[in-house]
C-alpha cells in the first residue's frame, strides 16, 4: 500500500483526489483548515491534517505531522483566485492574499514534506495553463496568471533541489467544473483527477521539472 499526501483536500480537485487514491487502496494523507472538512476526510479514510498554507506557524507543522511517512506521491493544491480583467491594479491586501497562498504556501509546504517523500516519489503541485507566458492570449485574471507563473518557478526549483530523489511536475488540471472553475468549464472533476493520477504514475526521469495538462500534453512555459 503506498503513501500519498494531497496538501489542500476541503474540496474541489483535492478532494476528489482523496477519494480516488482512496478507492484504489491507497494510504492517504489529506490536509484541511476546517475541523468540518477534517471530519470528512476521516470519512474517507483519509488521514486528516490540519493546515493552512497561508499562515506560516500551521504551514511550519507539517513536517512533524508526517514524521516517519515515506510518500511515493505528493500533490500540493492550495490555492485562490481573484478575477479581474485589463490592467487594473490589485489591491495590496488581495495582492499578499493571493501570492501568499499561491506561491509562498507552495515553497513552505514543499520544504516541509521534502525529507518525507520516498526514493523516485512523484511531486505534484497544481498550477495553471494561464500560468503559461508561451501560450498566453489573453488579460484576463492577470494576478493569478502572475501567481501560476511564479509557483511554475518554484516547482522548476524544487525539480532541481530534489533531483534523483523525486520526479516534480507542474500540472493544469484543466478547466474543471469545481466552485473555482465554475459550472461551464469543460470537464468534471473525476475527469480531471483520473487524467492526473495516470499522468503521475507514468513520470520517469527525463519528465522532472515538466509543465503538463492533465491529459499528459507538455504545455509550453
């Protein structure tokens, strides 16, 4: 049975990777801020942990919730958006909330569960296509845009840190019906999550530090 750990599960995509690694027998770690989302993730079968990437004194707990955990596959989700369109400025309030939870709860929980992965775990964190400068066509959303291309940075990063240790990938996970995505996105969560858990389970070597969709597209940076 191997050991997973998805860092931002209340709901939404990290959620249904929960029930999916659960389905399929998995030991499962699962992190949530509120002590009702916990409950469900006990419900699961989940080990629940509390965690909210955003503040720096819940993100510094991980590593001894993990203690002694060897994980085979990581995937980091955590993150917020706020829509906007054009150059209109964001306030320095949604500005710190954003990059605090998109960028910097990355880096933190990255370097928490770094010591618990396993010899050629899989790393995940959950960017965005909109992160993508190469392919970039519109201004729409561009704080978050801005937010997806630098957490590309910091998984490009750790691909380098932990290189021969573990195989990091950036992932989009499409434009997914979720309370994010909204109810005229593309595809549906499962649709989603099962595209995702076949791509981390085929990555080698040579796919560490990749950007891909969740159909295993390479997207261009």
């Amino acid at each position: 049975m191997s050991q997973v750990l998805i860092v931002g599960a209340s709901r939404g995509i990290g959620l249904e990777f929960v029930r999916q690694y659960r389905a399929v027998g998995h030991a499962v770690w699962a992190t949530a801020r509120r002590d009702e989302d916990l409950e469900h993730l006990r419900a699961l079968g989940a080990t629940a942990l509390k965690l909210d990437v955003a503040d720096a004194a819940s993100a510094s707990s991980l590593a001894w919730q993990i203690d002694g955990c060897a994980f085979e596959t990581a995937v980091v989700n955590a993150g917020i958006n706020a829509r906007s369109r054009g150059l209109a400025p964001p306030t320095e309030a949604v500005f710190d909330e954003v990059m605090r939870t998109n960028v910097l709860g990355p880096m933190r929980v990255i370097a928490q569960l770094a010591d618990a992965l396993a010899p050629g775990a899989r790393l995940a964190v959950l960017s965005s296509r909109m992160g993508s400068i190469g392919t970039r066509a519109s201004d729409s959303d561009w704080l978050y845009r801005a937010s997806k291309a630098a957490v590309n940075s910091v998984l490009k990063d750790a691909s380098l840190a932990l290189a021969g240790r573990a195989i990091c990938a950036s992932l989009h996970p499409g434009w997914v019906r979720t309370d994010m995505g909204g109810a005229g996105a593309d595809i549906d969560v499962a649709t989603s999550v099962t595209g995702m858990r076949t791509l981390l389970a085929g990555l080698t070597p040579e796919h560490n530090g990749g950007y891909f969709n969740y159909d295993g597209q390479p997207i261009p940076w």
